[in-house]
C-alpha cells in the first residue's frame, strides 16, 4: 500500500475580498516575467507610485503651487505696452493774419508707451491670500497620502487573499494527487475481490468534488491577480504570482491608547484639521476684501502732436499716486463673510465625524484582530488533533479495522484543519492590515 500524503477536501474555498473596481487609462508598467513572485513592499511600492489617483492627487500639488504663485502676484508690479497709430481728419487749423494758418495737432498720430501700474499697500489682502493658498497646498499634499493609505489596505486584502488561494490550490493538487493513488489502489484490490465497486465509486465522486472546487479556486487567482495586476497597471490577463507571507505580527501599539494614536495619526483627521485651518484663513481673506488699496502709476511714451512740431516724436510721461476705497457693494461682502462662517462651521462637523468614524472602525478591526488570533489557536489545535487521528487510521487501515474510505475521511478532516489554519492566518494578516491602517500605521 502507497504511502498517503497530506490532502483535503475544500467545500467552498473562495476567499475573496472587495474589489477595487478598474479605473480606464491604467499606465501600462512592465510587467514582470511568469516565473516572478512579487512581495507585498514590491506590489506597494508599484501601486502608489504608478496609480491614477495618486497621480491625479500630485497634480492638485502642481495647481496648488500655481495658486500660490497667482496670489503672490498682488507683490509685483503690472507691467503692460501699448504701440499704435490713429489717423485724423478732417484736421482743425488755426489761422492767425499776417502770421499763417496752423494745424492744431496732426494728421498722422504715433504712439508708443509703457504703463506701469504697483500696488503699493492693500492692507494684507495679498498677504492673506497667500496664506490661504499655501494651506491649500498643505491639504493637497495630505491628500496625497490618504490615497496612498487607502490603495495600501486594498492592495493588502488583495495580495493575502492571492497568498491563501495559491497556496490553497498546492493543497488541493496535493488531494487530487492522493485521491488518485487511492482509486488506484482500491482498484487493484477490487481486482483481488477485497474492495467492492462503492468505493471506487465514492473515490471517484470524491475525485470529481475536488476537481471541481480546484476550478473555483483557479478562478478566484485570477480575479485576485486581475485586481493587482489593475493596480499596478500590469495587463489584466498578466499570471502573476506572489511571495508567500502569513507571518503573523502585532500593531505595536498599546491596545489602551489605540483611538488616540489613531486620532493622532489617521491623514483623515489630518486632513480633517487643515481644512478646519484653510476654512479660517479664508474667512480672514474675505473680510479684508474691501480694505483699501493705495498704489502708484508711471506712463512713458513717445509720440507726435505736441507744439510747436506737431510730426516730431517727443517723449512724455505721466506719475500718480492714488487709493481705492469701496463705498457700497450691497450686501455682497456681508453675505462672503457669512458663507465663510457657514464653511467653518461644515468644516467642524466634517472633523466630529471623522473622529467618530475612526473611533469605530479601530474598536470592530481590534475586535476582528483578536478573533483571528483566537481562530488560530483553535485552528492550530484541531490540526494536531487530526493528525493524531490520522495516525490512529492509519494503523488501523494497516490492522484491518477501518475501510479504505474510513481512512479518506481522516486524512480529508487532517487536511482540511490545515486549511483551516491557513485561512485563519490568512483572516489575521488582513485584520492587521485593516488596524494599522485604521490607526494611521503603514502596512509593514
């Protein structure tokens, strides 16, 4: 009799997580070769450095600093130049006796002139703007990273399901394998008239099962490799495999003080904050919108007309210095700065809701976490479990007690703990990765 190997029978062994829905335009990166296992830090460092959001969040960087660049512009002078020629006619003439008829300007007019227009103080309107801008820019740069954050908990949902499923399906080809050996074996005996045609029925059948839960699992790889491949931008029908890493790990933070590292740390809250700050100094920027604003013009030009030639191109020049002051504008600057309150007040419920959401989402992932932990232990002890029952059928079969399906059921419970187990390491590497997310660590 063969010796038999670790197998099991999987009854519903699709672990799939959600899914990322793939956006159009992925950039297509090199994708690598069949025989690569990527890591989880490899597939991570691809994701959040090719995919579109966090492209499309680095260009609010790029409009942010366009922004600031706009409002630092109220600091520098205007500067423009105006060039033209206007013809006249018909042409008023002055004629004095015994003196002759003159023309009082020209016929042909030039002009050439430079204006120069400095703001010379608006009682930090400009100043106040730029500081808006720039806490603009603080929140686009954040944003960056909450991206990031998010694409990292997707990608690690969607690398370990590929770790539980491929490993899954070596466990399965394993059964398959065994189930095989076994047919033949009962086969042969049936042939000698010690087995009966049932239990070459009932292996096959056991056959049949596992092939058809092996298609289930092949089809779960590929959604989970089409998920990653999308990420990375890798073509979707790419096979790619990953490193196998269920080992398990800890938070490192103190269970106690878990929602307030969160709430320390979370970009959501961050973000939440800044823009707590961004809605203030916009309410600074729009009460001083009617502040006065003193500035200075200088004008040179060349240009035809002046007595006594009137063709001669003669340079010129005008200075000036003057403020403008807004009298009435309705109720327009009233109903700015009541609109920028109302933003304060969003901004404040956006920030209590956030807390609220966070505060929640760390307690079920920490509830979660030690779940899992517990499933392993238990997991862990049905597996010696069955392995001792496993060696008990063993020298049973050997002894003639038991039936050749009698000693199939124990090693399928032997292999099936095994899965078991497997998931339940599978369920905690997530779990982690949802907490260390959910409190604002990176995923490791």
């Amino acid at each position: 009799m063969p010796r038999y190997q670790k197998k099991c029978s999987l009854w519903v062994l699709i672990f799939l997580f959600p899914i990322l829905s793939a956006g159009q335009g992925i950039q297509q990166n090199q994708a690598p070769v069949a025989d690569d296992s990527l890591s989880l830090q490899q597939i991570l460092q691809v994701v959040t450095t090719s995919y579109p959001t966090v492209l499309k969040a680095r260009e609010a960087i790029n409009s942010a600093d366009a922004a600031i660049g706009l409002a630092r512009s109220g600091y520098y002078p205007d500067i423009s130049g105006i060039a033209g020629y206007t013809r006249l006619g018909p042409v008023s003439a002055l004629t004095i006796p015994n003196m002759g008829t003159f023309q009082i300007y020209p016929e042909n007019n030039y002009n050439a002139e430079v204006d120069v227009r400095q703001t010379i103080y608006d009682f930090a309107q400009t100043s106040r703007k730029i500081k808006m801008e720039e806490s603009g820019k603080e929140i686009s740069e954040k944003m960056v990273d909450l991206v990031k954050q998010r694409l990292n908990l997707v990608t690690a949902v969607s690398y370990y399901s590929l770790v539980y499923l491929q490993e899954a399906l070596k466990i399965k080809d394993v059964q398959l394998d065994n189930l095989n050996e076994h047919l033949a074996f009962v086969t042969k005996k049936k042939e000698t008239g010690s087995a009966t045609q049932y239990e070459i029925l009932s292996t096959q059948v056991r056959i049949s099962t596992a092939e058809n839960q092996k298609v289930d699992i092949q089809t779960a790889i590929k959604t989970q490799q089409t998920i990653l491949n999308s990420l990375m931008g890798f073509p979707v029908s790419n096979a790619i495999k990953v490193k196998p890493n269920l080992v398990l790990g800890s938070s490192d933070v103190n269970p106690d003080s878990l929602v307030h590292f969160a709430l320390q740390h979370r970009y959501e809250m961050i973000v939440a904050g800044l823009k707590e700050e961004h809605a203030a100094l916009q309410l600074k920027a729009v009460k001083v919108q009617n502040n006065p604003v003193l500035s200075a013009f200088v004008s040179g030009s060349v240009k035809n007309g002046f007595i006594p030639d009137l063709n001669e191109p003669t340079p010129n020049y005008a200075a000036g210095i003057g403020i403008r002051v807004p009298i009435f504008e309705a109720t327009r600057h009233q109903n700015y700065v009541k609109r920028a309150n109302v933003e304060i007040n969003v901004m404040k419920q956006e920030t209590e809701q956030a807390r609220r959401e966070i505060s929640t989402e760390v307690y079920q992932n920490e509830a979660q976490l030690n779940a899992a932990l517990q499933k392993i232990k238990q997991s862990d002890l049905q597996v010696r479990q069955a392995e001792e029952a496993l060696g008990l059928a063993k020298i049973s079969f050997s002894s003639g007690v038991i039936t050749n399906l009698d000693l199939l059921d124990a090693e399928t419970s032997e292999a099936e703990s095994k899965v078991n187990l497997l998931k339940a390491r599978a369920d905690y590497a997530v779990s982690l990765a949802r907490l260390n997310i959910s409190i604002g660590k990176p995923i490791n």
